[in-house]
C-alpha cells in the first residue's frame, strides 16, 4: 500500500450541527492525517466547477444550492491507501444505505447533505487538491 492524499469536505449540514471535530476524530482514529485544513464559503461559480462532472445529472442544481447555504471545510487527508480508506470512513452515499460506524451512517442527514465528499479516485484527488490548496499551504 501507498501513501496518498485525498481532498475531503465537510458539507454545510455538518458545520451547521457544529460537527466538524467528531468528524475530524473518525479520519484520525482511523490513521488519516489532516495535513492542511481551511473552513470556507463556496462561492455559486467555485460549486459548480469544483462539481462540473456531475452538471448532466438531475440533482446538480441542488447539489449546488446545498454547497453554498453555509459554510464547508476543506481538507488534504493524507495516509495508507487514503482515498479508498477515507470512502470506507465516509460509507455510502446515501446514509440508509451506510454501514454502522460509517461518517454518513451516523451524521448524514439525507442523500444530498452527506456531510462530507471524499475524492473517488487518485487522479481525482490530485486535482481536487489542487482546486482549493496550493502546494504551501499542504504541511505533512
Ligand atoms: P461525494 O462526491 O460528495 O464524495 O459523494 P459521492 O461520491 O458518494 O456521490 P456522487 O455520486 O459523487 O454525488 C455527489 C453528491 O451529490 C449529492 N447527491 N444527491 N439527490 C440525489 O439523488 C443525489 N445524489 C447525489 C450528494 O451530496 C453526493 O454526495
Ligand atoms: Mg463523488
């Protein structure tokens, strides 16, 4: 197994129940690194790029609507295998379908305010990185 970094969010539910440390003790419980952290206001134009895959699919409005209504944190988790070890952590995508123990399990609200987005593949997480940290911001 390698060493990686995978970019992490923690969605408006989350920071507006005032859950961002008990999230942040599952990444590090689990031996992810949170080696760079800022809490930010998305603007409309950076959602919509920062989700531009998914602007063909039905939810893209809202999903855009939702990054918005409140502030998020961004995050670079970096540890063994960490992008798939941070999707294990998070669970799936809809919490009634999320294993016991899982982020979205216990926190998540709904399909859409999840909580959190985990970057789904290496080459993606390299590039959603780079869309919120530049390279000194990353402290390892
Ligand atoms: P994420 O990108 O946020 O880590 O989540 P994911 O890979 O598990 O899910 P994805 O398919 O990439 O969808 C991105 C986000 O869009 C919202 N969503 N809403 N209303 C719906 O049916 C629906 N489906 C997805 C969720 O916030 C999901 O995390
Ligand atoms: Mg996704």
């Amino acid at each position: 197994m390698a060493v990686e970094r995978t970019l992490s969010i923690l969605k408006p539910d989350a920071t507006r129940r005032n859950l961002t440390g008990k999230i942040n003790a599952k990444f590090e419980e689990k031996g992810l690194r949170i080696i760079a952290q800022r809490r930010i206001q998305l603007t409309k134009a950076q959602a919509e790029g920062f989700y531009a895959v998914h602007k063909e699919r039905p939810f893209f409005n809202d999903l855009v609507s939702f990054m918005i209504s409140g502030p998020v944190v961004v995050q670079v988790l970096e540890g063994e295998n960490a992008v798939q070890a941070n999707r294990d952590i998070m669970g799936a995508t809809n919490p009634a379908n999320a294993e016991a123990g899982t982020i979205r399990k216990e926190f998540a609200e709904s399909i859409e305010a999840n909580s959190v987005h985990g970057s789904d593949s290496l080459d993606n997480a390299k590039t959603e990185i780079a869309y919120f940290f530049k390279p000194e911001e990353i402290v390892p």
